[in-house]
C-alpha cells in the first residue's frame, strides 16, 4: 500500500517584500506532529497575509522606526518586527492586544470557527540527515553519551528519527536497534584505534595503569600521556577486564596484549605511574623485559604493599634503560595523612564525635530547621578516604554558630550530640593541621601536573606542617617522608635500588627541564638530570638507526634556577635560586679563566685565539644542556610548555627531550577518573555488557574528541562515494 504524503508551506514576510518559503519531503503522518513533503510543484503560493499589528504600531520607514498610535502611547522601537510590536501591545494595551491577536487568528483561520477545523502543519524543507549519519550519531549516543542501549528503543526516539527514515530511499534506511547497534561498535572502536596508533607512532610516551573491582568484576584502566603541539595529550588505551589472578606477571601480559592493539611497542613506554599496589609496580618495571628475561619474581598478592624495600629481588639487566616505576603522589599523600591520623591517639575521638553530630544534624527533624535557616546539610565523611573527612569537619565547623545559638535541641540530645568549646576548638586546630595537605591533594589532581609541579607542591605543603604545632604534623611528617622513601626493587649485580617519589634519573630530568623549579635540585640530582637527558638523546637516535660518536672532552656541569610568591614556600624558592646563582658565578668565574690560560697558551704561547670547534653528537646537546642551564627561573603561573615552544628552534633537540620528559604524570589520577567513568556506563542495568563491550564503549566515552573526528572523516568518505556512484550513473 503506497504511503500518504502531505504537502506543507509557510513563508513570512521579511519587512522589505521578499518571502521565505519552507518545504519539506514526504513522511509517513503515523504517530509524528512533523510532516516532510517532496520538492515543490510550480503551482504559485499563497502570500501571507500582512499582520495587523503593522497598522496599530506604524512604521516609518525614514529613520527606520515604528511608532504605538494608541492615543497618549509614545512607544518607538526601530524595525518593524511584528513580534516586538505585539510585545509592546501585550504589556501596555492588553484591550488592543486581544482585539489586534483575536484579527490575526480570524485573517490565519487558526480561531475556533468554523475556518480554522485545520490546523496549520510544521513543515521541514531538505533535511540533512543520510542513513550513514543517523546510523553513526546512534552509534555515539551509546559509546561516547554513554547512554542505554535501551534508548534506542524508545518510543520517544523512534519518533523522531522516523520522518527521517521516511524521507529516505528504502534501500539507504539504517536499522536502529538495541539489538543491532551494539554490533557496530566494535567497527567504531577499531576505527578510533587505528586514527590514535597513527598519532602515537614513533613517540616516547608515559603510562598510567590502575586497577578497580565493581560487583566482583576486576578491571585494569590504562592510559598514555605525551605532549602534542604544546598541549598535554592524554589518551586511554583500555579498560580491560581481568580473568586471570593479577599478579605481576599477567598484568604485565595484559599491558602487552594492549600495546599490540596499537601497534605500540613497550621501549616507546619510558615510564609508568601506578599507586603503592606492588604488582602493578612490579607490572610496569617488567614491561620492558622478554618472558624468559626475568627470573625469581616473587609471586605477590596484589593487595601487597611496596613500602617494604625486601618485597622484590629482579635482575633488571637489558641493553635498553629500564622504565621507571613512578609511585603515584595523590595516593602515596592519601597513604602517608591517614597513617598520621591514625598515630596520635587525641585524633579519633573528636573525629567519631563531629561525625556522631552530622548525622544527628540530618535527621528529618533537624534538617527541616536547617533548611528553615537557609543552612546546608553537613558532609558524612568515607572512613577510608581523610579527604572526605577534612570536608565533613569543615562542613560541621561552619553550623558552630547555628548548633550552639540557634538550633532547637533538647538537652538530652545536647548533651549527648552537641560538642563543648573544648571539642569545636579542636576542630579548629585539626583542620589547620589539615589544611596544608589537603590543598596539596587538590593540587595534585590536576590533569596536567609535571614532576617539578609535584616537587613544588609537596615542599609547599612540609614547609606549611612544620610551620604548625605537633603532634599531628609531626606524625604527618614523618610518614610523608618515610612513604616518599620506598624501595622498589633491588638489582643483584648494582645493589639496592631505591625509586621513590623524587631523585630518580627521570624525576631529575624532569624537574630540570622545567624552568620553574629547577632550583629546587641539588646538585648531585642536576647532574643526573643532565645525564639523563644525553642518555635519553642517544637512545632516540639509536632507534632511529643513527650512529653516534663517542665524546672526546665532557665539559663540566653545573646546577640549576626556579621562581617566586608570597608565601613561605615563596621564599624557600627565592633562597634556593640565590643560591644556584652564587654557585654559577663561581662557576663562570673559574671557567673564564681557564679559558683565558687556553687561548694564551694556545699556538705556542703566542696569544693567538684558536677557533672553537664546531660541536656535534653528545657535545651539542650538552653545550645546549649548559646554555639552558644559565637561564633565569620563570614565575611560578608561567606556562612551561609556552617557553619550551618559544625555544623550539634554538636547542630543537633539548626541546624533544624536554617534550618527553615533562609528560612523565605525576599521579594516576586520569585512570580514577576514568573509573568514574566505568561507574556510570556499567551501572545495574547494564551490568550484563560483555568484556569486549565494556572496554569498547569506554574507550569511545573516555576519547570522545576523536570519536568526533573518525564519525566526521567516516560521513565525509560516504558522500564522497555517493558522489562518484552519481558521477559514473550520469
């Protein structure tokens, strides 16, 4: 049976003659309020009428006004809008208005006469929708929106996309279903992940891996971090869900396994960041090394701890420099407070008591006289996450006034609940105490941290604990630094090997090639931040199939500069560069001379200056490590990445350098993140998805921005197609 099809105009008057006319294609009239109809006949339309408001409300075209000629009304208002006039008469003359309203319904046949039985119909006039587009954007809806399959079964959706559907040619109709969608998502994925290998290619880059359990179903995030045009990049590889045991050595199968999908090798990995978990510190150092290439690994528990420096003995010999293990800092902070808390004894009581008064404070009978008072309800803290209980004790300390004053309590329950001036003075002291790290663990959950950042926040926050009275900041303390501290591995033919949140080779790099901080290393850490750097220059160029020469002379090295602020850490800071200055005139001062003595003694003696070679290889990057050495620190709110694209051109392979190592993450804060992430898509009702679903359409969600590019170059490709099929038809 042929389908019905209705034809549909409108047009409107402009204000200088022309007319708009709005058309549409045909459409099924089923249960849809919008009818599309094919191309136009020849047939001549009928002109709207002219609205009679233009005869209340004139205009003059003049000085391009219109004038109210209602006796006494001085309105103008440039234009003639019929909108704006109608505006002016609803607000002003409401008798005219109806009057003026009750005219242009009897003139539309839209009244409740008898000429107004029809309704007037919305029309759309070429829509831009293919079967390729609807398909794909349904396709986003459920990967990178994260929605339900179950949307695409809604009656509400069907009729939408359903004048769609009909405008189309039978043959290019797409079917949109929660049983057939689903199975393009992997071509989706597969499509994004080829677009991404091709952006990751050749590049040195720094993971984040982390692990999480939802109802008994065990996952592994991993993310990769590098620098692009001058913008941090972070891009998510897989949430990959977990059948085996996660020791060391199937996680470290596992990350394989995930490279290979994007034709990443693991030497391109240079570091990678994970909490305390020992596996997963183990899984990153091992990442680099062939199966039969590590032997007597300790099989962990991966609840197991790393603080311990016994936990792992692993001959770590290879002819490429191992990846760093970097212990995640927001966690290691998180670890170090909670242990702190956990040391002074006077800490729990007043804790369990705010807590005791919040909930009591959000009983219904409370939190009605609080909403009276225009108060919010106190936070419940996580006994597992300090963060949440610093908030809570905020949240109370701030209704000190209103639980004490104002609040209509019985005494029993005052008794029982309310805290004495003694205990909300010990609230006071204890979110002072607090506060210094907490700041610094809002600080570390930038997306975009570097490891001098790291350095300059952790030094921040020690300098503000000691700056307070023990016991809690002592406790705190001394936990920090013994966390920071932690052995990771031993090596059997070096001896012990000690990685922890700073001095290591890549930290020191890391920190020295950020202007900011520099001054904050020592000088034995500035030396291996350099040498570092040279290793990690020959190392590209080895991969890249260039020979490099041994160097003949070594210069000597120097420290390194840093910023300022007001405020004590501020001050550490300035004292610090001070000090890197002292060091480097002295410096200078004694390498003047001694090249005075070469050129005198040069030639024979003769006072004749000998031309300095020109340098290459290792030799140039290190006179460039040195030039760089010599600048001034920048300002604490610099842009690192800005300074290092203004010198692109001066030291191009300091800068490369400088790229990778700045991109080396602080924390792994990215992977909770995307958790959150996995929370939200695998809720109850979609707790079913198969594994191969679930890392698919977190991986969509999770790199949205390139979902976005591959459906645009995946439309475009079509109607590229569709434009040769009509090429070769004609």
């Amino acid at each position: 049976m042929p389908r019905s099809s209705s034809r549909s105009s409108s047009s409107s008057d402009t204000g200088n003659g022309d007319r708009t006319v709005i058309q549409a294609p045909p459409v099924n009239a089923a249960p849809v309020n919008v009818s599309v109809t094919p191309a136009p006949s020849n047939k001549r339309k009928k002109r709207q009428p002219k609205h009679p408001v233009h005869d209340v409300v004139v205009y003059h075209e003049d000085d391009n006004d219109s004038w109210c000629t209602v006796t006494g009304c001085t309105y103008k208002s440039p234009g003639s809008h019929a909108g704006n006039k109608m505006a002016h008469l609803r607000s002003e003359h409401p008798d005219v208005y109806a009057s003026t309203q009750a005219e242009w319904e009897r003139m539309c046949g839209t009244s409740a006469g008898p000429s107004s039985s029809k309704k007037p119909k919305c029309s759309l006039d070429k829509v831009m929708m293919s079967g390729p587009a609807l398909e794909m954007h349904s396709l986003r809806l459920v990967t990178e929106h994260g929605l339900s399959f179950e949307v695409l079964e809604y009656q509400a959706f069907k009729d939408i996309i359903a004048p769609m559907l009909d405008a189309m040619p039978k043959k290019e109709r797409p079917t949109i279903s929660a049983t057939l969608t689903p199975t393009k998502i992997s071509g989706l994925a597969a499509r994004v992940r080829q677009k991404m290998a091709a952006e990751m290619d050749q590049r040195l880059m720094s993971m984040q891996i982390d692990g999480c359990s939802k109802r008994h179903r065990h996952f592994i995030g991993v993310n990769v971090q590098y620098i692009k045009e001058g913008e941090t990049v972070v891009r998510t590889l897989a949430v990959e869900e977990l059948h085996v045991r996660s020791s060391a050595e199937n996680l470290k199968s596992v990350l394989q396994q995930i490279l290979r999908k994007f034709d990443v090798p693991p030497k391109n990995i240079i570091s990678v960041t994970s909490d305390n978990g020992a596996n997963y510190l183990l899984a990153g150092k091992l990442l680099h090394l062939d199966d039969d290439a590590v032997e007597d690994v300790e099989d962990l528990d991966d609840a197991g701890d790393a603080d311990d420096p016994e936990w792992l003995d692993v001959d770590l010999g290879t002819e490429d420099e191992a990846i760093q293990s970097v212990r995640c800092a927001a966690h290691t902070l998180q670890l170090a407070v909670s242990e702190g808390l956990g040391k002074v004894a006077e800490v729990k009581p007043i804790i369990t008591a705010v807590r005791e008064l919040a909930n009591f404070l959000r009983t219904p009978t409370n939190v009605r006289q609080l909403k009276n008072a225009k108060k919010p309800l106190p936070q419940l803290d996580v006994v597992t996450r300090w963060g949440s209980t610093y908030n809570m004790l905020k949240s109370v300390a701030s209704l000190q006034h209103f639980v004490q004053a104002v609040m209509d309590v019985s005494s029993r329950d005052r008794t029982q609940y309310i805290l004495t001036d003694d205990q909300w003075e010990k609230v006071d002291d204890l979110l002072g105490d607090l506060f210094p790290v907490y700041t610094a663990t809002i600080k570390l959950q930038a997306r975009d941290l570097t490891l001098g950042q790291l350095l300059a926040i952790w030094t921040e926050a020690v300098i503000a604990l000691k700056e307070r009275r023990p016991p809690l900041t002592k406790a705190i303390l001394q936990a920090m630094d013994s966390k920071s501290k932690a052995a990771l591995y031993k090596d059997r033919e070096r001896g012990e090997k000690q990685s922890s949140l700073f001095d290591y080779p890549a930290f020191n790099a890391a920190v020295f090639a950020d202007p900011r901080f520099f001054s904050m290393l020592s000088p034995d850490q500035t030396e291996q931040g350099k040498e570092y750097l040279v290793n990690l220059w020959q190392k590209l160029q080895s991969r890249r199939g260039v020979e490099v020469a041994p160097e003949a002379n070594e210069p000597e090295e120097d420290e390194a500069p840093g910023p300022g602020e007001d405020n004590a850490f501020a001050t550490y800071l300035a004292k610090k560069n001070r000090e890197r200055e002292a060091a480097k005139s002295s410096s200078r001062g004694r390498s003047g001379a001694r090249n005075r003595r070469a050129r005198a003694g040069g030639a024979g003696g003769a006072g004749v200056q000998v031309e300095a070679p020109s340098l290459s290889g290792r030799a140039k990057v290190r006179a460039m490590i040195e030039e760089y050495d010599s600048t001034k620190p920048l300002p604490l709110k610099s842009d690192v990445l800005k300074f290092w694209e203004s010198k692109r051109l001066i030291w191009p392979e300091l800068y490369e350098l400088a790229m990778i190592v700045l991109a080396i993450p602080a924390t792994q804060v990215s992977v909770e993140r995307l958790f959150s992430a996995l929370r939200f898509i695998l809720r109850p009702q979609r707790f079913a998805l198969s594994s191969n679903n679930v890392d698919d359409i977190v991986f969509l969600h999770a790199n949205a921005d390139l979902v976005r590019e591959v459906a645009q170059e995946y439309l475009s490709e079509k109607i590229a197609e569709e434009s040769e099929e009509e090429e070769e038809m004609v």
